[in-house]
C-alpha cells in the first residue's frame, strides 16, 4: 500500500484492538466487524453490536469514527453501517436465569429515591434496545408497580409466574402477590425463600439485564441474591445529606462483604433549581455522594436533581416519561450509560472516572 494509501486489510488491521463493549474482545476477532468498503477518500463499514450495548452505540460508533480518522487522516468521510449482532444469553446461577448481567439498585434507607432510579435505569436499557427485566424486591415498600402504572396480578401459565410487560421491559414485584395496603412480616427464611422462588418461577425469558431494585438496608436479600446469581454489581443511590451518606457507606460495605461489586454511587435530589428564578438550592446539600465515592475508592455515577416532574411523573405511574422531560431526561440516559459503561469496564477499584451530571 502505497504512504497515505488505505485499503481495507489495513482498516481490518487498525480495528483488531478495537473492543466489544459487552466482552472486551476485538471486534475482528468476534466477527462483529462486517464489510469493509474504501473507496478513494471514503470508508464505510459494517459494525454488529449485541442488544446489550445497544445504549452505547452512539458513543461506540463515535470512538471508531475518531479512531479511524486519527489512524488515517487521508480518510474524509468514515461511514459505519450499525446492525445487531446475536449473542443470546447463558444460563446463570442455580436458578438458571438467562441474562447477561444481573444489577442490583440499593440504598442504606428508604425514601432516597432508589425506586425511582431502578424503574430509570431499567427504562433507559430498554428504550436503548436491550432485553431488560426488573425485578422490584423491595419486599417491605414495593413501589415499582405504582411507579410504572401497574397493576393487578400476575398470570401464571405452566406453573411459571408471567413477568408483566410495561414499556417494552418485565416487570416482576412482591407488590403484585400482595394486596395492596396489607402488611407482610418476612422472616429471614420466608424471605430467603421468597426472592428464590420469585426469582425461579418467574418466566423472564432470555435478557440482558436484569435491574433488582433492594429493599433498603440489611444484608439478608443481598446475600441470598449473591448465593443465587453471579450479581454483575450493584448501583447505590443516596441523597446528599450526612446522615443518609452514613447509610450508604454501610450500604457499600455491605456489598463489599458479600463479594458483589460496587458499580458505582448516584447522588439523587442533588440540589434544586427553581423553576421560575432559575435559582440553585441545594435542600439537602450537595456533592456528599461524590466525596463519599471517591474517599471509598468507588466510582460517582452522577446526580440527580430534585425535579417536581420526577414526583408527578412517578405519582401518577408514567416514571417512563421522565426520559422525554428536557430538564432531566438527559441527565438521567447518561446515567444509564454510566451504569453500561462501568459494568463492560467493571472497574469496581477505580482511578478517575467520567463525572456526569444533570
Ligand atoms: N430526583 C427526584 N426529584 C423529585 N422527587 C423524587 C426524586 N427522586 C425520587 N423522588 C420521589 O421521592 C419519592 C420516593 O422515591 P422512591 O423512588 O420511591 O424512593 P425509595 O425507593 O428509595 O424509597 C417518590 O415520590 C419519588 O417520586
Ligand atoms: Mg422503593
């Protein structure tokens, strides 16, 4: 090839490092780099990702763009045709669910908005194009169902419970096997066996993500999942005031404890902006999260502001529609890309990370 020549063997060469974002491994490798067409000054190519990352194939495409343009600079117009490529999940864990990564939503308290983030992750995946399930295992306040609009109980069809299918993910939650408004005491072996055959029975099907969102506190449910599944990580939300830091802390050790790895800590009602002044207040203060994150050497994957919409949204069972909110539906698909981008890296013992927030 002559100095300033490019052709596509030498294209195939320069993307051999290029990583999978699921797996990490070279996308020439994996087969999932397609067709490779140059033609004078012009290159397009075909690039196969798996649903799992399908929340980051604007930023993949991106990087191999960039890449592409900084490795030949007599390219001028780098095109790259996306498709999906198949790569079905494998049975995990003694229960045999079938999904590729498994993250568990918690808090060291109650009303931190831990709900409200899993039910946002969730919807993030799914909207992006993943196989997404979410499992509400809050069995002390299992507010999913109201979150998203549900109700009602669940089918069950050859002795499998049927997850119920809202806004294109599966929902699965305590709340549905329980009146409403009943009280349920859970003692650690009914709960142990609870959340197994919750997990069990439940027809998931074959996805890429299955969102827990945890009941608050204790360490029982966290170490029955980790006994089940391989847990992928887990994503802990607090608020940004000192005394609901203090339970996060413990919330991290927790999991530390029972070896699953911390994703990272989001700092949700992270401050107010007034609406009609456009004034910042910070009610419970602000930035906690972070510092709390970096002295525990975890990554801080972003803050959430107290928005009115937020609450409305989730009041009246459209929590999917914060995604579209101009204000905050940025801040919070960038999260969920956050949560993407850490568990394919899994750096669970970081150096710096990319700090985002809304
Ligand atoms: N960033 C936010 N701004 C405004 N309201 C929020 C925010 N996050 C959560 N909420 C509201 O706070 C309440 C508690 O949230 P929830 O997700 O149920 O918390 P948890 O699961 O931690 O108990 C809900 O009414 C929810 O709509
Ligand atoms: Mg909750």
């Amino acid at each position: 090839m002559a100095p300033g020549q490019v052709d596509a063997t030498a294209v195939r060469e320069a993307l051999k490092e290029f990583p999978d974002p699921e797996t990490a491994r070279g996308i020439v490798e994996t087969g999932q780099l397609g067709d490779v067409q140059v033609d004078r000054n012009t290159l397009k190519l075909r690039l196969a990702l798996s649903t799992h990352s399908a929340i980051l194939r604007d930023e993949i495409t991106e990087r191999l763009v960039g890449l592409l343009k900084e490795k030949f600079p007599s390219l001028d117009n780098v095109s790259v045709e996306l498709g999906v490529h198949e790569r079905p999940p494998e049975k995990i864990g003694q229960i045999g669910l079938s999904a590729k990564s498994v993250v568990a939503v918690a808090s060291g308290k109650g009303g931190v908005g831990k709900s409200t983030i899993a039910a946002v992750v969730a919807l993030g995946l799914s909207r992006a194009g993943s196989k997404v399930g979410l499992m509400d295992a809050d069995v002390y306040g299992p507010s999913i169902p109201h979150l998203l609009g549900v109700s009602g109980r669940p089918e069950v069809v050859e002795n499998r419970i049927q997850p119920i299918q809202v806004a294109g993910l599966r929902m699965m939650s305590m709340g549905l096997l329980v009146p409403p408004g009943e009280a349920v005491v859970w003692r650690g072996p009914m709960l142990h066996g609870a959340i197994t055959q919750f997990l069990r029975d439940t027809d998931w099907g074959e996805l890429d993500y299955l969102i827990i969102d945890m009941p608050p506190g204790t360490g029982d449910i966290a170490l029955t999942l980790s006994q089940l599944l391989p847990l992928s990580g887990a994503v802990v939300v607090c608020t940004p005031q000192d005394v609901a830091l203090l339970d996060a802390v413990k919330a991290v050790a927790m999991f530390r404890k029972v070896n699953i790895p911390v994703l990272g800590m989001v700092e949700n009602m992270s401050g107010f902006v007034c609406p009609d002044c456009g004034k910042r207040y910070d009610i419970f203060g602000s930035g906690g999260a972070r510092r709390r994150a970096e002295e525990l050497h975890i990554p801080f994957l972003g803050e959430v502001p107290i928005n009115i919409q937020i609450r409305v949204l989730g009041d009246e069972g459209r929590t999917m529609a914060t995604l579209d909110d101009p204000t905050v539906g940025p801040g919070l698909l960038a999260l969920c890309q956050t949560v993407v981008r850490n568990l394919s890296s899994q750096p669970t013992e970081t150096g710096p990370l990319p700090v985002l927030s809304v």
